[in-house]
C-alpha cells in the first residue's frame, strides 16, 4: 500500500486515472479514493458533493467513500454540473449544494480537516444545525458557513467535539432570537466556546451575527484566546477597552491581524492592546480626519487598508501620510478607499509628498489612494517607480502622460508591476491611430513587463477593450485590461488584488 500511494500520488492533477484505479481492487480501490476523494468539491476534476450524494441509496458505500474525505466544500452550483436536480423545477434552491445535508445525517466523515459551506440565501434553510452535526469531527480544523441559522446547541457540541479547531469563519450567518431557548443562540454560549478552542487561529465574521448580541462579551472572549492571530472585530466601542486591560493574563497576546469597523476615535485607544499588529483593515463607521494619525502609532505594521464608509466624505492630508511613512518604515501595502459615490478629499497631496512616502517605503508593495483632489502627473508615477521595485499594484488620481514616461526612461521602471489604475484624463486618448497605439503600448509594456492590467479612467477612445487586446497580440504578449468611463464598478474591480 506504501508503494501505491506514492504511485497515485502523481495522479492527483488527473482524476479519472484514479478512478479508473479504484475499479481494480479492494487495495487500490482504497488507497486510490484516499487521494481522489481527499478534496471533495474543492475544484473542478476532484469528485463534487452531488456525487457523494448519489451514494446515499447504499448506506454501507456512502460511509466507505466518506471516510475518505479531508475536505468537504458546498457550493452554489448550476443544474448542468447537477444530474440528480429536478429540470422542472424553477427554484434558487435547486442550485444549491447544501440542500444535501440531510442524506448525511447518518454518515461519519472521520477524517474531515476542512469545512466549506458557499452558496446564496437560500443556504440559510439548509444550513441548520440538526443538518450539520455530522460534520463535528475530532480532526477538524476549519470551519467557513456563508448563511445559515446557528443556534447555541451546535456551539456547545462545537466545543466539545472539535479541540483541533485553528479558523471558524460565519459570514452572513444572523443572530437568531427565538422564545425556545433551546433554539435561541447567546453569548455567553458562544463565548464559551471560543475559550474552549485553545487551538483556534483565526476568526472571521459579518457585522450581522452581533446583531442582538453582546458584542463586548464575545470580543473579550476573543481577548483571551492563546493561538489567536486574526480576527474581525465588527462594533468595537470605546467601552471595551477599560475592560480589556483588566484580563488577568493580557488581550490577544498573538494577535497579527484584525478586521474592524469602528469610529476614528477608537483607533487610538486600539494600539496599546494591539502592539503586535501587522495588518490592520478599518472600516470607518463616520468621517475621519485624524485616522492615519492614529494609525502611525501602530509601528510594526505591514499591510494597511482604511475604508471610510458613512458620513460626511472623509479628508486624507499629505502631512499625514508622511507621519505614517516615517513611523511604519516596513509597510508593504497601503489602501485608502470610499464607498462608491462618497469619496475622501485629498488635503496637500501633491507629487512632492509621493516622491517622499516613495522613498520612505522601498518596500512598498500595493498602493491605492482612491481620493479626489490630488494634484499628481506622471512625476508620482516616476518616484514609485524609482524608490519601489517592488511594487506590485498602483492604484492613484493623477493625470498621467505615459508619452513623457516613456521618453524619459526608455528602459523597465515598474520590473514588479502587474497592475496600474491611474483614475483621471491621460494622453492615452490621443492615440488615435493604429501605429501610435502599437508604440504606446509597447512602451508601456516596456516600462512594466509584467503588466497584466491597466485601468485608465476618462479616456473614451481607450474605452473599447479590443483595441488593446489586437495590440498587446500583435507584439506576442497576452494580457488583460480594465478600460472604461464613469464605471464606478470597475475601479473596485482592483480591490480582489
């Protein structure tokens, strides 16, 4: 058996070998579904849960194959990949993979590591936890729900039945308030659970699941957790720090990364709790003018990302950019972003100041300042260029013309870049004829080789997304771009980079 799992260990990339291996014997047919049905539903090829699901009229064959199974993924899935759904039947429900739980209430998945629960709405009547204790193992280390209804019953046997847990994650997973309190989920119910996951890495969750809960309870339950290195902490108040630095042993001694939605005046009061952080994503619940300020006091910081979300628009300084740059020398991502159709004003952000954070930052990595009122051109552009080698994505306001760039240096100025936004009128719309389009864009490509996408914002003749294609396939390079105007969409099209 040793030989052979090395053997179909080369046939995890083609699925069908391995079936077809399983069809020979008893031993291969083990040690062959060991690997393919390691990973179900995790990718195409790899057997999926509707397949699982066909098992289910032999009892006996369905926990054979389950036994193998490390990693079980539910996902919202179309009838063409689904031969058991009803053709006839026009409901969003029938797309959904989660519908199935029930014909595995009485099967054991003895070896599951990984728990993956995708899908829309229509989630949350599959996703209840007489359907999902099944799948509560002694090795199970991630748990990641997108909609459901979860109760305190499932957070107790959660807790007694799964000590290796490193990640839970509950997305657009509500509180559920009931008279029943057998039904009805707490927080003192939940937060004893989190205590009871020594092991327990990182925790994410929606805004929603603390609605009708104690937020400060779960949050100092969280506190307390030793493994702990991210998390989300939605509704943080300025209450909760007092009782923070009043546990005994210390809050979040491990703590590298937190999500949090707050108002700026907490994110001061944040940093003697959060000494370790190494990435920080806020979310603004109001205006902020002090925000990078209090966000320099953070000293170990790697990764930044400040959304400011309602209220008045926002107001970032050049000044304090700079404070931010001189105080976290190691930061490698940068992004301040706006909800669509609310954008924070640039106060003094000028070429000067980006020639300085460049400089200030040779590390810098992702760089996206979506503001309006900067004054840049084509000179910030150089500075990152010039100080950042490494620079992966840019993402800035500025009136750029590429045609001086490219004069100007004639040689590779972004060797890292794949990825470039630059958010107002360019000379790019001059390019009218074919010929000057095939040299622009090989000057482009000459000064970012690598460049997989460019997003320029207000140039109407660029607009049509052909007309690069046919360029870059002229000069034997495939790539993709992101052209179009007054397309709010297609600038937070950037954000999954």
């Amino acid at each position: 058996p040793e030989l052979l799992s090395i053997i179909f260990g080369f046939l995890k990339q083609h699925p069908p070998s391995l079936a077809a291996c399983m069809r020979t014997n008893q031993t291969w047919f083990v040690e062959a579904g060991r690997i393919l049905w390691a990973y179900c539903g995790l990718s195409r090829g790899s057997p999926r849960v509707c397949n699982l699901q066909a098992l289910s009229r032999d009892p006996h064959r369905l926990q054979l194959y389950a036994n193998f199974i490390q990693n079980l993924y539910f996902r919202k899935e179309s009838r063409a990949f689904d031969e058991s759904s009803d053709s006839g039947s026009d409901s969003d429900d029938t797309f959904e993979e989660t519908r199935y739980h029930s014909s595995f209430v009485a099967v054991s998945f003895p070896r599951l590591k990984s728990l993956t629960l995708r899908g829309g709405k229509a989630c949350s009547h599959h996703n209840r936890p007489y359907n999902l204790h099944q799948y509560l193992q002694p090795c199970l280390e991630t748990i990641d729900i997108h909609h459901g209804i979860l109760t305190s019953g499932f957070f107790n046997s959660m807790k007694d039945r799964c000590p290796r847990l490193r990640s839970l994650a509950l997305l657009d997973v509500p509180y559920l308030c009931d008279a029943d309190p057998n039904v009805n989920l707490t927080e003192e119910a939940f937060a004893s659970c989190l205590q009871s996951l020594p092991l327990l890495k990182s925790f994410g969750v929606s805004q929603s699941f603390f609605v009708g809960l104690k937020a400060d309870a779960i949050i100092l339950a969280l506190a307390g957790c030793p493994s702990l290195e991210s998390t989300d902490l939605p509704l943080l108040s300025v209450d909760i720090f007092s009782r923070l630095k009043q546990l005994p042993g210390g809050s979040f001694p491990r703590l590298k990364e937190v999500r949090v939605t707050t108002p700026e005046t907490c994110i001061e009061k944040m940093w003697p709790e959060f000494l370790k952080l190494r990435t920080l994503n806020i979310v603004l619940s109001g205006s902020s003018f002090t925000a990078l300020q209090a966000c320099a006091m953070f000293k170990n910081l790697h990764r930044l990302s400040i959304l400011t979300d309602k209220g008045k628009p926002s107001i970032v300084k050049g000044t304090d950019l700079i404070t931010l740059a001189e105080s976290c020398s190691g930061l490698r991502m940068l992004h301040i972003k706006s909800r669509p159709g609310r954008p924070s004003r640039a106060e003094g952000i000028t070429d000067g100041v980006i020639n300085q954070l460049a400089e200030l930052l040779p590390d810098l990595r992702y760089l996206r300042l979506d503001l309006e009122g900067t004054y840049l051109t084509e000179e910030s552009l150089s500075s990152l260029g010039q100080h950042c080698p490494l620079l992966t994505l840019c993402a800035i306001h500025a009136k750029v013309r590429f045609r001086r760039l490219i004069d100007r240096f004639q040689r590779t100025l972004f060797p890292c870049l794949h990825h470039l936004a630059v958010y107002a009128y360019s000379d790019l719309d001059q390019e009218r004829e074919a010929e000057d389009v095939n040299t622009l864009a090989e000057g482009l490509l000459q000064l970012a080789p690598g460049l997989n996408s460019i997003l320029v914002e207000g140039s109407p003749y660029w607009r049509d997304t052909e007309v690069l294609e046919n360029t870059l396939h002229n000069i034997k390079i495939r790539r993709r771009r992101y052209a179009v105007q007054g397309d709010p969409s297609a600038w937070s099209s950037l954000s999954e980079f």
